[in-house]
C-alpha cells in the first residue's frame, strides 16, 4: 500500500499538495472546547467569587471522575462506546476512495490522504484476519487509516470541562484584579489623588455627542494602567490597575487639539497625573475606574515609552506625513486601513462606513495580515495544495526558515498596528497556521481558529466580552466554512470562480456579522453585500502600497509619498463606494437593537436564504426580485411617492423628524429647498431631504448656534449644491459657531448674517427676517438671538420662532418688525414647545396648524402639556414630529392639506 512519501508523489507536487476534499471532513474537534471556555469567560468575569471557584473545582472534578473512568473501562477491555469489532474476513469493506490495498480477507478501499499515526498496537479477533481496528497497524510508519478516531464523546466531555476550568479561572483572576487594590475604593469616594500611570493604547478624541442644545465637551481617551497611588492621607500604595484618563478639551482650540501632545503619547509611556477617581461606567468594560485629569496642560512624562514603541510610533507617524497630500478620503482613510489609526476620519465618513457595513476595513483585521503573509507565502486560497507560492521560494527561502520569517513579520503587525481583538486572533491564527506549515503537518484552518479563541481567551478573558472580537471570530468562521460551499454551488450554475468565490465571501460574511451589527447600531444595510464586492479589488493594493509606504516613511519620504499616491487611487475608490452606498435612500432599515433582535435577524436571514435557494433554479424571478432589490434602494421618488404619498404634491413646507432639534425646509422649485436649522444629526437631516428629493439649497438658515440646531450641518451640505448659509449675530456658544465657520471654508460657502429687515425671494417663496434687530441682545443668550422668519409662498403662511424665549416674544412684538406678526396659517412653536411661550404672542398669531419638533422621550418633557393646551384652546390643530413623524403641509387658503411620514 502507499505510504506517505507515495501520496505526495502522486500529488505532483514535492511538497505534497493535496486537494482539500482528499482531506475527510473538517476537524471540529476543538471548537466545542473553544466555545464552553469564551461562554464560561464571559460568565465569570463579573462573577462572585466563590461561584467561580466553585465551578472551577466542579469542572475539574468532573474531568477527573470521566477519565478516571474511561481508563478503568479500556483496561477492563469493556468500553460500552469502543465500537464493536469487525472482522475482515466476511466481506469485502469500503472506506474512502482512493488506492486499494490488498489485504488476505479481500480488497478494501483505502485514502490516498496520509493519515495520522498511532501508538495502538494491532489486534484481531481470529487467525491471521485483521479487523478494521487493526489496520492501521498494517500501514507503513505505523499510521491510521483514514478518518481519524474521532475522540470519544467521554474524552470530548472531559477536554470541554477542563477548558471551562481553566476559563473560570482565569477570567475569576481578572475580574477580581478590577475589584481590589486602593484604585476601586478610591473611585468610590470620589478622591482626588496624584498617580503614577503606564500608558496602554493609543490616545483618541471623543467624537462629538450631542446633548440637547449643547454639544459634549470634546475630550481626550487614554487607556493606562496605575503603577503607583498618592493617597489623600499622605501614603502611596504599588498597584497594577487598568483604568481610563479622560482629559478635557473643551478649551482647545480645533488646532491645538489636532497638535496635541496628548494625542502623541505612545504605549508604555509613564505618566504623573493629577485627577479625580470615578466609578466606571457599565461595568463590562476592562477598568476599575476613570481618572478625571485636572487642568489641561500637557502630560507629565516620567518614563520613555520602549525603544519598540518608539520605533512603530515613528512608522506610524511617517504614513502620516507621507499621506499629508492626498485629497482629504484618502488621507484620512489610507493610515486607518493599513495600521488602524482613525485620527482622520471625520464623522462623516465615519458614518457612510458604518451606513455600508465596511468598517471592518477601519479596524485592522486578519484580512490586513492575510494579505502580508500571501506575498511570503502565497495566496490562502492554495495553502492546502501547495503552501509555498509568494516571495519566499523565489528568494530560495527554505520552509521552516518561512515559517520564522512569518512569525516575525505577525509579531511586527501586532506592535505596530496595536493588539486589538481582531488583530490578536488574527496573530493567533496565523501563528498556529506558520507552525502547521513549520513541522509540515497541514491541518485545517477550523482547528487553527478553534485554537485562538481558545488560546486568546485564556490569556485575556476580556476579549470574551469584546463585539470586535466576536465579529473578528463570526467572519472568519464564515470565510472558511459558510464560503466554499456557496462558492461552489454558484460555480454549478455557471458562474465565473473569481466572482462566485468574491460573491459567496461577502454574502457569508454579511450573513454572520449582521445580527452582531444589528445589536450595535440598531440597523441592517441592505447595501453591505454590494459595496464590500465593490471595494474588494481595492483593498490589497491599497495595504500593500500603504504597508509598502510605512516601511519607507523614515528613510525615504519621497518614496513613500510615491507610494502613498499611488495607494491614494483604491483607498479614494473605497471612500467613494461608501459614500455612494450610504447615500442611497434604501440603503438601511431600522432594527431592534438588542439581542431579541439579532436573533429575529438571524431567523429572517434563514428563511431569505431557503427562499433564494429554491428561486436559484428559476432566473425570471432571480432577476425580478434583483429589480425589486434596486428599487428599494434607489427608491425613485416619483415611485416612492405614488406608493407613500410622501412627500405630498406640491408640499410647501416640511418638518423633518431629526430627534430633539429642529430641521425645515420650505419648498423652492423642482429639486431645490430653502433649510432653516440643520438638527442634531446628520445622518437624519440627510434622510430626510433625500426623502424630499432636495438636491440644491440656496440658502441654509441657521437660527442660532446651539447643537441640535447646527450639528447637523454636514448631512445638509453632503452632495448637494448651496448657495450660501445664513446665521444669527450672536456667536454662541463659540465652539459651534466655528464648527459652522469649518464646514462653510471647507466647501468654500459664504456666510451671512441675518438682521431684522432683510427681505428675500426664491421662485414662488419669500420671506421675511423679524429677529434679531442690527444689535443682537445678548441677555438672554443664544435662544433669545433667534432667526426668526416669517415665510410666505403660493400656499399658507409660516412663522417660525427658533428658540425664542418670552422676553425676546415680547420684544418681537414691540419692535418694527413686529407689526408683520399677525395671523398666520401655520405656527413653528418656539423652543421644541417648551412650557415658556408669550402668551399674547400666541394670541396675536392664533395658528390654524402648529408644529413642534421634539424628540421621543426626550428628558426635557417637551411640548410641555400646557403649551399644547394653550395652542389647541385658540383653535390650533397640533401636530408633533415625536409621535407622528416628519409633516409635511401642502395647499393654502381656506384648505390646508397635512401629510405624515
């Protein structure tokens, strides 16, 4: 019979390539193990103690009871689950295909796979007849036949118990290093104490939040850990805490916070800081507690970060300074796709990754390394045929030699791009796949992946709690199991491989992460499938050329901003495609965001996929239900109007649903609207004027300067024309005035100031600004500076009152302007309907349609009850954006006509 060395000859290859289906069925042997030890992880981290070691010694006991009693059984020679002997001699026996081998009780099938070996001796029931158990013995090197014993169920009971045992323990040790030493009682004392902390990742500024009318204070995020503790009685304690510096930068200038040394700080940097120990919040996270830094100079540096630290820092920084010329996509998103480093995105982007589901392409994942280990060693797709085909053999690399030289080049990935979730198991795969490929004992990458969660969750059982890391572990397992199925039933029906293989990798994929995705954001993409086929050709050549510019960053800039162009091209490709995906109005629909959901996602998911298994057979409907699919992301309005009757025909004025805030656009022509306010977010501003088909904006009117009535602003200016933006006179609050100032300059908009007089007409729409007067009142701040306009068209009447307070009410109807205040068709309530209104300004306008903008739940209980009520007693009909949603208001005269959402 063919032994090892025959096997490889006949695969024609001197490594011994073998096809994967010559390899039996995928080893899973291990993923039952991995899985109870990430569950009982996640478990034991906020466990009491005592319940973790009890759990421990029960697993450990149980272990030992089973094996205890499966060596009892075999010595006894009466294992109940060792199958029955089979003699050979009766008939002839198959096994799996391959080269028969002769034996004295007839033929039997053996595989042309070289399988395992053994230590078990040969045994057989009767004469010289061999059974099968024996015949392993009969082949050369004493190896088994083909499969291999898969282990007994007691076996496997007892390995998953043990993994528990070592989970609970570990994760028990972590959690409790959260729950002891001085940094915990501190925090819950609310101390203000001086420490000596280690830095642990890479500082970043919080993005901005928006909280009613003021946005939160930008801040500066540092993980550390504290060494060494000053406490308030004078003594100082030596501790290993991990805990988050927060440092406030609401007083920085947009400049200095980009320049910030604080944001330059690497890891394993020491520092000396004085701050007041919180509590930290939600308790899932991995610190004991948050450090409030006092003051806002620069850090006190009292160690060096490491030469190693310093060395990927200086790579890090040098992609940066050679992406400084790209255009603004690419440069903000070329440095995140190659080391992770997201300094750059901006909100917006940021949004149109996550709209499009390709933020994985952000995060370094094990895609990045996958495509660094293909040039050593080859494409993925041929490391079960023949594992050397990259750079390594064609520089006469030997094959343990290749095996060190990717695990110096992993090793390097981990400390430059930083130890995240995704890049750790992606490290850990690799590791184990370098050591198959070192001892030339090829296995499957299941085992692989089954042995870094397990490995990785041992060593940090915090990544049990991580989504990154449960995204990370849910793709790859789709990538190696749900793919090359699909590929392959695609390619039966005629399908090119390099598509089949493309399509079936996205769509696995997709399928896992989005019911993960759907927890985190509480929305499924429905374009997430086309856009990752779409920037897929992009991404290798934009990490090889951006890797390739990192490396060449400190010795040759030239160079590495040579490269860094050329890796401009597919990086801006991909900025584009998310864009283009996430402006689509379809691209998304709202989802429960909670696990409940996922899993009503998950049963929707499978039910789409038994469906469009059967419709496979029948391309009419294929192509039918593609058609369908495009309509409802494109969502022509023409269409969208017929079956929704939003918006309505000829719609004069709409309220867009934007949360707590204010968003209205009054109609100015096929396609183009004047925008007063801007709301809070940009993503539901943008909605909604897509939803109202505005493509051009003569004039963006922002009433005043608080949050939820400018942060917005980018949704409103993203892909479409506007003519110039319009503004109060009062510049406060400062950090939102020069927000607004920022995206005017940078889309080369001009800004104008409203006053009390000014007159202006677009096509069949004018208005008027009563308020402010030339000199602005500052006494009752931002609110009371209001742009206040009073709109006129071929329909009804509208006043609009921003945020106007009573006092400047009052004062509106005292002034000049004040005269043009009278009845009106339709009233936009002042401050979202808050409780403090004019009485005699309510009477004198005496609307027929009031409209408040308010937010669902919102903390502030607007429309207060007796604004409602004072508003429904002088005969107007109430309408609210919280419970009905966006309105939209059409005809005029005595008839006005009312659409909703």
């Amino acid at each position: 019979m063919p032994d090892v060395t025959d096997v490889h000859a006949a695969a024609g290859s001197p490594l011994g390539a073998s096809h994967p289906r010559q390899e039996g069925p995928a080893d899973l042997r291990l993923v039952p193990p991995a899985l109870v030890a990430w569950a009982v992880a996640a478990w034991a981290l906020a466990a009491p103690a005592e319940w973790v070691v009890a759990v421990a010694t029960g697993c450990v006991v149980a272990a030992g009871g089973l094996l205890a009693a499966g060596r009892r059984g075999t010595a006894a020679g009466a294992d109940p689950e060792a199958a029955p002997a089979t003699t050979a001699s009766a008939r002839p026996v198959t096994m799996p295909s391959g080269p028969a081998t002769t034996m004295s009780a007839g033929p039997v099938t053996m595989p042309s796979e070289p399988a395992t070996t053994t230590s078990e001796p040969a045994t057989t029931t009767s004469g010289s007849t061999p059974t099968i158990s024996g015949l392993a013995a009969g082949r050369r090197g004493g190896r088994r036949a083909w499969p291999p014993r898969m282990w007994w169920p007691r076996g496997a009971v007892a390995a998953a118990l043990l993994c528990a045992a070592a989970a609970a323990a570990s994760a028990g040790l972590h959690g409790a290093d959260l729950r002891r030493g001085p940094v915990p009682e501190l925090a819950r004392r609310y101390e203000v104490v001086t420490a000596e902390a280690e830095v642990t990742s890479d500082p970043r500024l919080t993005r901005p939040r928006i909280s009613g009318a003021r946005a939160a204070p930008p801040a500066v995020l540092v993980d550390a850990e504290v060494r060494r503790v000053d406490k308030p009685d004078g003594t100082t304690e030596v501790t290993r805490t991990p805990v988050l510096l927060i440092v406030d930068a609401s007083g920085w200038a947009a400049r200095e916070r980009a320049a910030s040394p604080w944001l330059s700080l690497l890891p394993t940097t020491r520092l000396r800081v004085t701050a007041r120990v919180v509590p930290a919040l939600g308790g899932g996270d991995r610190v004991a507690a948050v450090l409030r830094v006092r003051g806002s100079g620069p850090p006190r540096v009292v160690g060096r970060p490491s030469g190693t630290q310093r060395f990927a820092g200086e790579l890090r920084a040098g992609l940066r300074a050679a992406t400084d010329g790209l255009d603004p996509d690419a440069r903000a998103l070329l440095p995140g796709l190659v080391v992770g480093d997201t300094s750059r995105i901006t909100p917006e982007l940021d949004e149109a990754f996550k709209a499009t589901d390709l933020t994985h392409l952000l995060a370094v994942s094990g895609a990045n390394l996958t495509i660094l280990m293909a040039l050593l060693i080859g494409p993925p797709g041929r490391a079960q045929r023949i594992e050397r085909r990259g750079l390594a053999p064609g520089l006469g690399i030997p094959l343990r030699a290749t095996a060190v030289c990717g695990g110096v080049l992993t090793l390097g990935f981990v400390i430059v791009c930083r130890p995240d979730p995704s890049v750790l198991r992606a490290a850990a795969c690799g590791a184990v796949a370098l050591l198959a490929i070192a001892t030339g004992r090829r296995r499957s990458l299941i085992p692989a992946l089954a042995t870094a969660v397990l490995v990785l969750v041992l060593y940090d059982p915090w990544l049990a709690r991580s989504y990154g890391f449960l995204l990370s572990v849910v793709a790859t397992g789709a990538l190696l199991t749900l793919a090359p199925r699909w590929s392959a039933a695609l390619r039966r029906r005629g399908m090119a491989p390099r598509v089949a293989e493309a399509l079936a990798a996205a769509a696995a994929a997709q399928v896992v992460c989005a019911p993960v995705v759907a927890v985190l954001s509480a929305r499924v993409s429905l374009v997430a499938v086309p856009c990752n086929l779409l920037v897929e050709f992009a991404v290798a050549p934009a990490t090889v050329l951006g890797f390739a510019a990192l490396g060449t960053a400190p010795w040759a800039m030239p160079v590495a901003e040579a490269l860094s162009w050329c890796a401009g091209w597919p990086a801006g490709w991909i900025a584009d495609i998310a864009r283009a995906g996430s402006a689509l109005p379809g691209a998304g629909v709202d989802w429960p965001g909670s696990w409940t959901g996922a899993l009503l996602l998950a049963c929707t998911t499978v039910v789409l996929l038994l469906v469009g298994r059967r419709l496979l057979g029948h391309p009419w409907l294929v192509g039918a239900c593609a058609v369908l699919l495009l309509l409802v992301l494109v969502q022509p309005p023409p269409l969208t109007r017929v079956i929704t009757g939003w918006p309505p025909p000829d719609w004069r004025y709409a309220m867009c649903d934007v949360g707590q805030g204010d968003a209205t656009v009054l109609h100015a022509g096929d396609g183009a609207g004047v925008v007063v306010d801007a709301g809070p977010d940009p993503v539901l501003v943008d909605r909604c004027l897509r939803t109202l088909g505005i493509t051009r904006i003569p004039l963006v009117v922002l009433t005043h300067f608080h949050a939820d009535h400018v942060a917005g602003l980018p949704g409103v200016l993203r892909g479409r024309s506007v003519g110039a933006i319009e503004t109060t006179g009062l510049q406060e609050p400062l950090e939102q005035a020069e927000f607004v100032r920022r995206q005017a300059a940078a889309r080369r908009i001009p800004v104008t100031r409203a006053v009390a007089g000014e007159r202006r007409r677009v096509g069949a729409l004018d208005w008027q600004v009563l308020w402010p007067p030339r000199v602005v009142p500052v006494a009752g701040g931002p609110n009371d500076a209001s742009v206040v306009l009073l709109v006129r068209s071929a329909g009804p009447t509208l006043l609009m009152l921003g945020d106007l307070e009573p006092p400047a009410q009052r004062a509106l109807l005292e002034s000049p302007a004040g005269a043009a205040v009278r009845s009106v068709d339709v009233l936009k309530v002042a401050h979202h309907g808050s409780a403090y209104q004019d009485p005699d300004l309510m009477r004198r306008v005496a609307p027929r349609l009031a409209v408040v903008s308010a937010g669902a739940d919102n903390p502030y209980g607007h429309p207060a009850p007796a604004t409602v009520a004072a508003l429904r007693a002088g005969g107007a009909e109430v309408l609210r954006t919280d419970r009905g949603g966006a309105v939209a208001v059409a005809g005029g005269g005595d008839r006005l006509l009312v659409a909703r959402d």
